[in-house]
C-alpha cells in the first residue's frame, strides 16, 4: 500500500470516546435539571414547595425527594383514621373543613365561629394526582431529542 505524503490522519479513539461521553452527560444534566423545574412547578401553589435533590451515581442519576407530603399526593393515601397525637381530642378553628359527620353533628357544625372538635377522623384518603408519571412522560421525548442532537453534533465534529 503506498503512503500519499502529507496525508495522514490519525485519530485517538479515546479522546473522542472521552469527548462524546462528556457531551452526553452534560446534556443528561440539563434534562435532569428541566424535569426538576418542572417537578417544582407542580408543587410551586404548595404553601411549603417540595424540595428536589439530584443525586449522581457512576450508572446515572436519580431525582428524589424526602418531603413525604409529595409522596401522599403523587401516590395517593388509603382511607384512614386521623387520631391526635398530643392531645385528647382534634380541634378546628371557625372556617375550617371538617368532613367527617361524626365531627360535625359533635362541633355544632351550624355555628360557624365556634371552634369544632373531634376524638378521630375518618380520612377519606387521597387520590394520587400521578406527578411524577406526568412529568417524566412530558420530559421523556425531549430528552431523548435533546440528547441524540447532541451526540450527532459530538460525533460531527
């Protein structure tokens, strides 16, 4: 084979190989960091807004979160019984919601600037409002277009 002089390329593998890699996780960082935005938008009307926290492995990253009021809502809670804790009985101040009719029919539930009390509450549960399913099927198609332009500009150049 005869060599053509002054035309010779060479390429080292591993600086492109290190180069698309670090192209690719950066742009997964931003796709993490938009799917964070948008999971504190869902809770942005929250009087305490839910807390995210990115945490990065060598396989990847995972968003989590610890405020378990996030989780009540997102998965939804069984009917339960609400029961006081350093207390003897529940109370409600004048403009409250109380639900259950035991409470009611015990709190005068006709005078609305009397306080309400109750011995439990019969929770009805909650229904899970799904967030994070919403969120990640939202996210999921521009990410992936997000990352593949990107890895077709890494490889490009």
């Amino acid at each position: 084979m005869r060599r053509i002089k002054g035309f010779d390329i060479r390429f080292d593998l591993n600086k492109i190989a290190k180069s698309v890699q670090d192209s690719v996780r950066k742009e997964i960082k931003n796709q993490q960091r938009e799917t964070v935005r948008e999971l504190k938008r869902e809770t942005s009307y929250w009087k305490r807004a839910a807390v995210f926290d990115i945490n990065e492995t060598d396989e990847g990253a995972t968003i989590s979160t610890n405020d378990p009021r996030y989780t009540w809502v997102d998965e939804g809670t069984k009917p339960h019984v609400i029961r006081p804790r350093n207390a003897r009985v529940l109370r409600w101040l004048p403009g409250s919601r109380v639900r259950n009719e035991i409470a009611r029919r015990n709190a005068m539930a006709d005078r609305s600037d009397v306080a309400q009390y109750a011995s439990s509450v019969n929770h009805p549960g909650i229904r899970p409002r799904n967030f994070t399913d919403t969120v990640l099927r939202r996210r999921e198609k521009k990410a992936e277009k997000s990352i593949s332009q990107v890895l077709e500009k890494a490889i490009q150049s």
